[in-house]
C-alpha cells in the first residue's frame, strides 16, 4: 500500500494546542496495512496505538508478533491499549516486548490493589503504566488509582459497541489534577476533536478519520466502532 494520508484537520488542531500528543490507532487500518501505518506514524513523529484484544483466549485486533517487530526495529513510541476480561496472560506477554506504555482497562481488575499491582508490573518492565476508563465507569471509582498510575485514558466509547462518540464524557480528562496526564480514545475525529482538547486531554487517539485515505479492517466497518472485543462491564454491575 502507499503511505496513509493522514487527515490535515486533525493534524492542525494538535498543532495549535503545543503539548498535545497525537496517536494513530492502527487498529483501525486493514490488518495488511498496519506495518507501513505505523512506520509512517513513526516517522511524522507520532504516538502509535495499538489495541492487542483476547476474547476467549484468542487473540485480536493488533497481533502481538507487529508489536515485537516494531519494538526491536526502534518504531515508536508505542502504547499498547489491552482490552480483555482477564489481564495476567495478556500483561506479561505485551511487558515482554520492551514497549513505551502499556494502557489496561480498570474494568477488567478486580480490586484496587490489582490496578496497583498492574501498574507496578508494567514499570517494572521499564514502560509507563496508563488506565483505560470505560463511559459505564463512574469517575469517582478511579480517583484512589491517581497515585499509582502514570495517565489516565478516557475512553468516549463504550470499547466493543458501535455508534457516536460522547465527547461530553472528554471533561474527565480535566478532572485528574495537574499531576496526572489524560487523554481521549474512541471515535475521535475532526468535529470532536476541539471539544476534547479544551476539556484538557493532552494525549489524542484517533482511528480510521486520521488515516483519511486508509482502509478499515473488514470487523469494524460502522462508524464510531472502538473495538471489537465484548464490552467490559462496569464494577459493581
């Protein structure tokens, strides 16, 4: 494939908020075009996402043999977004692969102390530890977890359901406090985009509308879709 044009809306946006880091999900890309997607991210300088599902035991969407070859070839920065009901196999194995951030989603952990035990897991394996918080997830749940993450990812989009973004769900961003870096994830596009970063989101993962001209793989054809993998259900549901 030819390089993917990466959508110029988006990238002035981010370009008149100085600080702001921008990620390419290359989940959203056709499975065959997610190497050169994210060389291409690498080289203008971009974060690249990359969604590694497991749904009864199988893995999806990013395979974790593209994460090793991007980590051993020096293509990054990588953040590596987990989303699956059981964490332990799927930590271990993405720690393994010396990337830059490993994202876990609070809704998959038991206890407090494992979203503790889960963050020191991943900085010990020198990456930087960020929780996903889904939009059935009350915001006052995660508070206690501030001092033992290292960011904060908001989630607009229930992960595994289609349809809109909230954006409204994007103020959380600017609710964690100033030592505590946030950013938004799911079906941030140009028309949205505004709205997220002046709520305070200092960190932007956008899909199929940055990669204006890419194609999407053939599970996640509907407008909005995060991922493909069961919804995640709220604690205490």
């Amino acid at each position: 494939m030819t390089e993917p044009q990466l959508n110029p809306a988006i990238l002035a946006e981010i370009a008149r908020h100085p600080g702001v880091t921008l990620a390419g999900s290359i989940y959203a890309v056709a499975e065959a075009d997610r190497p050169v997607t994210a060389e291409h991210l690498g080289r203008a300088g971009l974060w690249i996402h990359a969604d590694v599902i497991m749904n009864d035991l199988a893995h999806r969407g990013v395979d974790l043999s593209l994460v090793r070859s991007l980590s051993e070839r020096g293509i990054g920065p990588l953040d590596v977004h987990v989303i699956a009901p059981e964490l332990d196999v799927l930590i271990d194995e993405i720690c393994a692969q010396k990337v830059d951030r490993v994202t876990f989603p609070f809704e998959s952990c038991p206890s407090l102390d494992a979203v503790a035990d889960t963050a020191e897991r991943i900085r010990s394996s020198g990456a930087a530890a960020w929780l996903a918080v889904a939009p059935g997830t009350e915001l006052a749940e995660i508070r206690p977890c501030f001092e033992t993450i290292d960011g904060l990812l908001v989630m607009l989009i229930e992960p595994g359901s289609t349809g809109a973004a909230d954006p409204t769900l994007a103020a959380r961003a600017g609710q964690t406090g100033p030592d505590l870096p946030a950013g938004v994830d799911g079906g941030v596009d140009a028309a949205n985009l505004g709205a997220c970063l002046d709520a305070g989101a200092s960190y932007v993962v956008s899909g199929r509308a940055l990669f204006s001209s890419s194609s999407p793989p053939p599970d996640a054809d509907t407008p909005g879709r995060a991922c493909s993998a069961p919804p995640v259900a709220p604690k205490g549901t």
